[in-house]
C-alpha cells in the first residue's frame, strides 16, 4: 500500500483583524468570596452524614439525640478505632426505619461487653424513649 500524497497548504496571509475587542481582566475581591457561600458537609458530632441520614434524622427530629448517642459510644467504648453512621430502612414497616452507628472498637471480649452494658445504660437514661427505637448501636471488635 503506497502513501497517498496530499496537496501542500499554502496558507494565507494574514491580515490585521480590522476589529477592535476590549480586553478585560477579572479579579475576585477578597470580600466577595467571604460572601460565597459554600457548601458544607453535613456532619452528626464530627461523623459525616449522607444525604440518607441526614434527611431521615432531621425528619425525625434526631440531630441533638445522635449527638448525644456518638457521645456516648466514644465515652463508653475504651479503644474506638473507627465510626460511622448509616441509615437503615426497614423495607417492610417504615416506622422502624433507623440510623445505626457503626463502632469498632479494639480490647478483649469481656471488657468490650462490660462497656457496652455502660454505654446501654447511659443510653436509656439519656436518650429519650419516643426516640430510642430510631438509634442503634453496631459493635465490631478490631
């Protein structure tokens, strides 16, 4: 198969563009971003909460319990190594949808059962009954 030869481009000359444009340069003023506002993650006591989460918890009314609920996981458990949250749908009965806070935390069996029987204790006395059942705690050891 051989090369096909193209035809050589000869350009034109160019010519000076007979129209002027103003050319104008933007800046951004310092007061202006101040005034941007911009999007903030939504966070439950420092975790971050999906949109799933968040709509369910302020559906419900369950931002300042959740707070209370985290507080009392990182206070009960010794050596939390991770923890997060998530919405768990029921999908047959929709009033026991829920948000689960997922914990792992490191430390021997028993010691981990003796602080998870602290952390249920404070929780019923803290966290108020009308809300309880929307607030769950999953524990897994590290």
């Amino acid at each position: 198969m051989s090369h096909k030869e193209y035809p050589e481009f000869e350009s034109a000359p160019t010519e000076p563009s007979k129209v002027a444009e103003a050319v104008a340069s933007y800046t951004v003023s310092p007061s202006a971003i101040a005034r941007t506002p911009v999007a903030k993650s939504r966070c439950i006591a420092g975790l971050e909460a999906t949109d799933d989460v968040w709509e369910f918890a302020q559906k419900h009314q369950l931002v300042p319990h959740l707070e209370t609920a985290i507080r009392l996981v990182r206070e009960s458990f010794h050596d939390i190594r991770t923890i997060y949250l998530t919405f768990d749908p029921d999908p047959e009965i929709p009033s026991l949808d829920g948000v689960v806070i997922h914990a792992r935390a490191g430390g021997a069996l028993e010691d981990l059962v003796q602080q998870d029987r602290a952390f249920a204790l404070r929780f019923v006395q803290e966290v108020p009954n009308e809300v309880r059942g929307k607030i769950s705690l999953f524990l897994g050891s590290a």
